[in-house]
C-alpha cells in the first residue's frame, strides 16, 4: 500500500543549484574584496594577480556623488 510520490517533490536539484552559485558568488566577491584591500603583514609585497580588477576608492564616491546628483 504504498502511494505514488511526486518526482518534483523530492528533488533537490534546484536547491543545491542555488547553493552553489552563491557559493562561487561570494568566493568571487570575497576574493576581489581582499585582492583590493589593504594587505595585511607579510602580504605587502605579493602582486596582485592579473584576473582581479583594480576598484579605486576615489572612483567609487565620485560614483555615488554623481548618483545623489540625479
């Protein structure tokens, strides 16, 4: 006596999807974050690896200055 369960209510494949693009999300985001940052001791002189952009703090607040113009 054993009822019929939907497949799609078992599955948890869009669940796991989820997690792991946020995962490499926030790896991404982490590791631009801490490339950009300042170094901390030992780290001063390592280069920063070509595949991370350089963000200038001096661009970032003319962005939102420009933005709060509008």
């Amino acid at each position: 006596m054993q009822q019929a369960v939907p497949e799609s209510s078992v599955s948890l494949t869009t669940p796991i999807i989820v997690l792991v693009i946020g995962f490499i999300a926030a790896t991404t985001i982490g590791s631009v974050a801490w490339y950009n940052s300042k170094r901390p001791p030992g780290w001063e002189s390592k280069e920063r690896p070509d595949f991370v952009p350089k963000v200038d703090k001096d661009d970032l607040i003319a962005d939102v200055s420009d933005s709060k113009k509008k």
